[in-house]
C-alpha cells in the first residue's frame, strides 16, 4: 500500500530538468532547478490512518489534494481561485479536513494570511468556509451576525469532541481577544472565552482546551506581560512583566502534573531556556527544565493531552531533549533521529492510536522528505520527496567558530562547494539583524551558490538572535560598528584559514545583510571583490523616514534604541554616504511593492554610486514583489542575476 502511494507522489512531481554533476550545469539552470519551488508543499495523515492530505503546488497553481491510503486514488481534490494560497492544514477527525488560506491580491504577489476557514470531508463532500470573508451567515452564539468579521487562528483540536477546535478570534468588534470552540461542520462557535483587557495574546490552553495563560505585548506597554487565570470564568491576574523591551516569553502547553512549559531567558546566562510554570496564590513559580550553555531554545513540539513533549535546539546541528509523559511516542522520535543523525526530525501528525506517525525530515542537504513509521516496530518507509531532483547536487554545510578581534566567540556556518573548481567564496550577511540568525540546515541559494564553484560562508555577527539577549543587546547601536566588525573579521579568519584566496571574496545579503554588504564595500574598499544586495536598506536616516517600521510608535521605539537617532551619527554608518569609497562592482535587487525596505533605499543607493563615478552597477527593480521574491519566475531570475554577477566579478 505504502509502496504504491510512494510511486504514484514521486511521478507526480517529476521535472522536466535532467539533474547534471553540478560542475557541468550552467549557471541558469542551476537558478531554475534550485529557484523550483517543491511539488509538496504539505503533508498529513488522518487520525485513522486511511488518508493523506496535501498541499501541492505546480508554479503558480496550488491545489489541497486527498488520497486514499490503501488504494493511492484522489478522493479529493480542490483548487481555490487564482487569489487563494493555502496556509497551515489539520486534521479535525478522521473525515474532516480543515485549512487556513492566505490571500494574494491580483496587482501583486505579496502573500497575506486571511484568518479564514475552510473544511471539506474526505470525498468532498460538505465543502465550507467556516470563518472569514467567503464565510455566510451563522447561527448560534453568534446569531444575526455575519462570521466574515470575525477571523480566526487554529490553537488546537478538541480532544473532547472531535467535531470542534479551539480558536482564537480576531474581531473587529471586540476590544479585547478570545477563545472560542469553533463546530467544523456548521461554523458555529461556542464556549467564548474572553481574554485579560489586552490587544491581542498569545494563549496557552490546558488540557481540557481552556485558556489558562496569555502573553502580551500590548502596543500601549513596552515590554511583555503575563496573565493567568485559574479556570474559566475567574478573573485574570497579572503574573510577570518583563523589565524591558526585547525580553520574550512563551507559554506552551500543560503537562499532566498541572504545570505549563515556558521558554524564558535564564536569568544567570540570558538564554532562553525551558521551564515549568505554576502560579500559586497570584505568585509564579518557575522550575528550570533545561538549559544549554551557548545556544537558546529553539522550539517546543508536543501535545499536552497525549502526553509528550520534547524541545529542540540548534546546538548547532539539531539536538532534542525529552521530557514527556508518552514513552513510546518519544522513544519512537529517538529511533527517528538515530536513524537520520544530523537531521530535523517532525513527526508532522500521529494516529489516534498512537501507532502510526508521518515524519518530516529535513537536513542541510535535503529541506524536506515525509516518512512513514511504525510506532511499535519502528520501521519506516519514505511516501514523499520532492527534491529527489537535487540529488547528488547538495552539499554540506559545516558549523564553524572563532574569535571576533576583541575575544567574543564567533559561529557561523561554512558550505564548501563540491563542484571541480572552486571559483571564490561568498560571504553571506542574514537579515533581521536582531533576533534572526543564521541555523544549520538547507537554504536554496547557498545550494545554488556552491553548485556553480563558489564557497559560502555566513556568520551570526552579534546582536544576531540564538545565542541569549546579552550577545543580542551587544548589537544595539553597532550597525556599521562591532557588527560590521564581526562580519569583517569572519573574512578575515577564512582567509587566513586558506578557506578563501584574498583575491576571490565577494560579499552578499538580503535586508540588514545587504546593508552590511554595501557596508563592507565602503568601509573596507580592499578587502571584497564584488558586493551585492538584496531589498536592502543602504540609509538609515531614510530608515527612519520610510517603510512599514516608522509608521508605528514601537517601530520607532525599536529604531531608536537599535541604531540612535542623531542624524550625522546615521549618515556616518550609511553605505550611501561612503559611495565614493567603493571600488568593486555592485549588484543591487529590489522589489517595488517592499513595504520594509521600500525601493527608495535601493534608489538612493544606485543614485550615490552613479553620482560617485561608479559605472559597475547592475540594479534589477522587480514588479509586484516584496520584501524577498515570492513568484518562481522572478526568484529564478534574481538567482540567474546573482550567480552570473559573482563569476564575473571573480574572473570566472
């Protein structure tokens, strides 16, 4: 059974590309097989194990398809206008299947999340949107209203009747949020739960599915707050407040014993580590689960009612530690990862029986395959892989650490190519700056960059996110500065390293990273061959003035506390006012519907290197695009762009 489902996916993706040893692939080529996105986008098995449901998607075409997992036949198919984008998918029992949309306007290829709801049986039948804009009229506690109001977020199934999940709604009309059980056959709502006087919260259910706790950051207070109430109906208290702005917490889920999992910075080394909460007599109290010495949680998986629970970290490869209640659940995800070393092990969904599991796994090679295992005998069998096309094309990306010029430890991660020549290497800059960071495992363009001859390397510069807020605070106002320093310094040491000729550097990155990419061309002339950025902001006096961050009060909070806000300090930093100092060739990309770094940075950008002389400029302005490219046709292009420009620039 297993086997056929197997055959029938692995033809229905199959491409017209004819993979080569990546040494003999052109540079276009190469941009169109690693630009593809995957034919699976999604994929879960029913609680009963009869089913699979998919998320597939050809192009530009996406389609929500259901197949019978004995006999590999299409119960099921359904595409959405041209408009609609499928987002997450559940399974709510073992006929219903409900999806969460995202919405595309026709001018631009910008993706939006709806709040919507749609839900559909097996064999097709009882199609309906529950909430949202397409949703009808509604009967019940909501009576005489229209749902398309209300939006919503999946928290969770309802272990108690399979006919309903928990939600949490967005209602214009409310001031304050909510919970709710939501019918997935009638889109009625039931047992509404309202949260503390508070804009919007991130809820943490019980195992009776009941909102115990929230996390705040209201806009009105600057730093995060927690409430906790002690069962439904009763008044919600103030439990913790943060002390300052960039603190975060996060509440997961219930443990058997009574007490709440929360991620929380360690007061002693300012990681973010795993406790156990509870809250007696108005009073938190916390337990530390686990801590790592260098690196921050990363993610909590689990389920609170059936008892396991585990918490993943890239340290820096992926390592998980268990602390659940379901033994054979967690013993089953151990022979997972024994199986697959240096791999991210998901176990995507789990029958009700708890002997069946669809896993997802992904490494640094490979960004996605879905197995399935036999809990109680641990066998697996592989039912989908969509990048079967990059075989033997990938390679492998390797953790490195060492010292900024001041002693603070340093990592990042090295991808070597493995093409017969290596043509140079690429620094690439991660966006964000503060909070993002670079994690071990595949990224397409890195992949695309070593298979054309070139050498990758990124680094987690400080005030990257990953490795507690002490060395993410250590950022703050030192754009251009200690941050540009680290970057720097990271050359430097693969240079010395022989990892790269001193006449074979190039450096690359979207967002920040292409900041600190100009940043590197003007402030150390000599030390690149070629830069290029991606919808990156190049001034940060315009920072200030333009994009979606000044439009609100804590965006600007955020811009004064990050990069200051005296003007000459700004233009000191600024890659704009350094033009002149720029030796190498440029390459600058930018999409024209970019609401965070809006095109006018990439403007003025060009404007002060060709106002400087500069005549080794290439500046692409993509349409409909955003804040990184979503359509396959105009990422294909920026990557043909992007290789073409870096073997030119470093004589190849």
């Amino acid at each position: 059974m297993i086997q056929m489902l197997c055959t029938i996916l692995l033809l229905s993706f199959a491409s017209s590309i004819t993979p080569a040893h990546a040494s003999s692939v052109e540079v276009n080529a190469n941009a169109k097989l690693f630009g593809t996105r995957p034919f699976t986008r999604e994929m879960s098995i029913s609680p009963d194990g009869k089913h699979f449901a998919l998320i597939l998607e050809k192009g530009e075409i996406q389609r929500l398809r259901i197949i019978n997992a004995e006999s590999g036949k299409i119960t099921k198919e359904i595409n959405f206008d041209d408009s609609w984008r499928f987002g997450s998918l559940y399974w709510v029992n073992n006929e219903r299947v409900l999806v969460a949309p995202n919405y595309q306007p026709g001018m631009t290829n910008l993706i939006f999340a709806t709040g919507a709801l749609y839900a559909v049986n097996v064999d097709g039948s009882k199609e309906k949107f529950l909430l949202g804009g397409n949703a009808g009229p509604q009967t019940g506690s909501i009576a005489g209203k229209r749902t398309k109001r209300i939006s919503a977020l999946v928290l969770d199934t309802f272990a108690q009747d399979r006919k309903k999940v928990v939600v949490e709604l967005f209602d214009r009309g409310s001031k304050r949020p909510s919970t709710a059980l939501l019918n997935v056959y009638t889109g009625k709502l039931s047992q509404r739960s309202y949260g503390p006087a508070v804009q919007f919260c991130r809820f943490a259910l019980d195992q009776r599915a009941h909102a115990r706790f929230c996390v705040s950051n209201d806009k009105a207070v600057d730093h995060y707050q927690m409430f906790y109430r002690e069962k439904s109906g009763k008044k919600w208290q103030m439990v913790s407040e943060g002390e300052v702005w960039d603190e975060e917490v996060s509440v997961h889920g219930q443990l058997k014993n009574g007490d709440f999992l929360a991620s929380m910075p360690n007061p002693e080394t300012s990681i973010t580590s795993l406790y156990a909460i509870s809250v007696r007599d108005g009073v938190l109290n916390r337990k530390l689960i686990y801590t790592n010495p260098v690196y921050d949680l990363l993610r909590v998986y689990g389920s609170s009612f059936r008892g396991f629970t585990r918490a993943l970290y890239a340290d820096p490869k992926p390592s998980y530690v268990y602390f659940g209640e379901n033994q054979a659940i967690e013993d089953a995800h151990r022979s997972m990862v024994a199986a697959f070393p240096d791999h991210f092990i998901s176990f995507n969904s789990i029958t009700s029986d708890d002997r069946m599991a669809l896993v997802q796994v992904a490494s640094d090679q490979e960004p996605r395959r879905y197995y399935l295992l036999d809990i109680p005998s641990k066998k697996v069998k592989m039912v989908d892989n969509s990048y079967a096309a990059l075989t033997g094309l990938t390679t492998t990306m390797e953790p490195v650490e060492f010292p900024a010029r001041d002693g603070t430890p340093l990592h990042g991660h090295l991808s070597r190519t493995n093409s017969a020549e290596d043509k140079g290497l690429v620094m690439l800059i991660h966006g964000g700056p503060h909070g993002p960071f670079d994690i071990w495992g595949y990224r397409a363009e890195i992949q695309f960059l070593t298979s054309i001859g070139l050498n990758v390397m990124q680094v987690n510069f400080r005030g990257s996110g990953g490795y507690g807020l002490d060395f993410m605070r250590a950022g703050y106002g030192e754009w251009g500065r200690k941050m540009q320093d680290d970057v720097t310094d990271a050359t430097k040491w693969a240079i010395d390293k022989g990892i790269a000729e001193p006449s074979k550097v190039c450096i690359y990155g979207g967002s920040y990273g292409a900041y600190a990419a100009l940043a590197g061309a003007a402030f150390e002339p000599d030390l690149y061959q070629c830069a290029a950025g991606h919808v990156g902001v190049y001034d940060l006096n315009e920072l200030r003035e333009s994009g979606d961050i000044p439009e609100r009060k804590s965006g600007v909070r955020y811009l004064n506390r990050v990069i200051g806000n005296d003007k000459e300090d700004l233009s000191s930093r600024s890659p704009t006012d350094f033009a002149a100092n720029i030796k190498i060739p440029i390459l600058l990309t930018a999409g024209l519907d970019d609401q965070r770094a809006p095109p006018i940075q990439t403007e003025l950008m060009e404007k002060a290197l060709k106002g400087a002389g500069k005549q080794k400029v290439t500046v692409l302005y993509q349409p409909r695009e955003g804040h990184g490219f979503v359509s396959e046709a105009a990422e294909i292009n920026r990557l043909e762009q992007l290789g073409n420009f870096f073997l030119s620039a470093l004589g190849k």
